[in-house]
C-alpha cells in the first residue's frame, strides 16, 4: 500500500470517527446545554490598577538572554533545513527578507546528489542539498546558493547553462 493511500485511509476513518462521536450528541439534543452567562453591571475602572513604572535590570537582563538562547537555538536547529521554491519569470519580484539560488538537479538517490554537491564545491560554489517527498518517494535537490539578488541567480543561471542540463533559478526560504 502507498503513502497516500495510506494517509487517505486514515483521514477516511478519522472523519468517520469525529462523525461516530458528535452526530449522536447534536441529533438527541443531550450534548448541547443552554449556556447561561452572569452580566455583570458595571465595568472596573481601569485606572484603579496599578503597573509597575519600571522594570529592573535583573528582568530585562533575562529577558535578553532568554531571546539570545532562542535566536541561537533557531539558528543551529535550521541548518541544512532549505525550502526551494521554483520562480516563473512572471513573478520575479523579490522581497527584502528572501534569497535565491540556481537548482541544477534533482536526485532520487541521494548518493548521486552528494557527488554533484562534491564536484561543486571544488569549484567553490556554495551547495545546499534539500529533501522532498514525491508520490514516487524522497527527491534530493541540489542548489547552488543563497544569493542576495535574483540578478545574480540569472547570470549563474546563464553561466552554468553552458555546463549543466536546465539549471533553474530558485527563490530560497532558509
């Protein structure tokens, strides 16, 4: 049996079972109570509470090295983990915060993407790898990247068409 059949399998008999457990709540009226909520008559004066005027150092000392522990975190648990997403010449507008890249192949066997990766980078490309699932199982993409500008994805694009079968550019979400 395949994955997705699998998956359709089971969202098949989660349904049915959501159906098993609330229907007969809904159709008998015993699983819906009326709701009787306390109005309260007047609202506080918002005024009346008190917030501290400062905050101390100790507090904002933490505080920072709280946020300075989860930057760091998310920088060391994102590595090697890249999106790419392939760019029609259409929508070819970048936005300040993304980063592109030249995919020049796409592997089922991650062995012969590891070999390409090699083979670039002693020509010193920078070589990211990135996994996906396929209905026919999991493709390893390499991708010559990230670079700041789509322009310059476009002339390596055009440079390494001379070498490399249909490199495409790519827009990068790291």
């Amino acid at each position: 049996m395949n994955e997705q059949t699998r998956y359709r399998i089971t969202g098949s008999l989660f349904v049915v079972a959501l159906a098993i457990i609330f229907l007969p709540m809904l159709f008998d009226g015993a699983g819906v109570r009326d709701l009787k909520l306390p109005v309260k008559q007047s609202v506080p004066n918002s005024s009346s509470k008190q917030f501290p005027e400062t905050v101390s150092t100790e507090s904002f000392a933490r505080a920072e090295s709280l946020a300075e522990k989860i930057q760091q975190r998310q920088k060391t648990s994102r590595i090697g983990e890249v999106e790419v997403t392939p760019v029609s010449s259409k929508n070819s507008i970048a936005d300040s915060a993304s980063s592109w890249g030249v995919q020049l192949g796409s592997f089922s066997t991650e062995a012969n993407a590891k070999k390409l990766k090699a083979q670039l980078e002693k020509s010193k490309y920078n070589v990211v790898l990135s996994r996906a699932k396929t209905t026919d199982g999991t493709i390893t993409r390499v991708v010559i990247g990230p670079l700041i500008r789509e322009s310059d994805a476009i002339k390596l694009r055009q440079r390494l068409s001379k070498t490399y079968r249909e490199p495409i550019v790519v827009k990068l979400a790291i």
